[in-house]
C-alpha cells in the first residue's frame, strides 16, 4: 500500500508580508530583541534572522555577539547603563 503524502506548504508562513516588515522594523529601530520581535510577530526566530541578515539590518557574527554579551554582563555587574548605549 503506497503512502499518503501530506503537504506541508499550507501549514508553513501564516504571518504576513506586513507582521514581518513591521517585525523587522522593532528590531532595527527599536532594539527588541529577535526572539521576542518573533514571538510578538508570530513569526519564527530564524526566519526573521535571515531576512534581517539578507536585508543588511543586523549582522550576526559569533565573535562580535560573544564580545557584545560579554560586555553587556560587565556593564550590567556594574551598573552602568551608559556602557550599554555605545
């Protein structure tokens, strides 16, 4: 008996043109965060990722992400909020 096969590109991409174009902007002007712009937005934390990458609007680099979190620690261990605006 063959199998039945099930397409899946029906239940893949239910946001829209809109949610992302206006999930991509509050992470590029506002500074949220990828993972919770994709979870205000419905829409998944990697694709919003590539798209912000292939549009130039963020750039992920493990060494400039690993700096960026470490100096994000010291400045909060501190307390200064000034170093995390530079």
């Amino acid at each position: 008996m063959p199998n039945i096969y099930k397409r899946k590109s029906l239940e893949r991409a239910k946001w829209t043109e809109e949610q992302l174009k206006s999930a991509m902007s509050t992470v590029k002007d506002e500074g949220l965060s990828v993972h919770q712009a994709g979870k205000t937005y419905g829409i998944p934390r990697k694709t919003l990722e590539r798209k912000l990458v292939k549009f130039g609007c963020i750039h992920f680099s493990p060494e400039i992400h690993k700096y960026q979190l470490e100096k994000q620690k010291v400045c909060c261990w501190r307390g200064a909020q000034q170093c995390l605006e530079r």
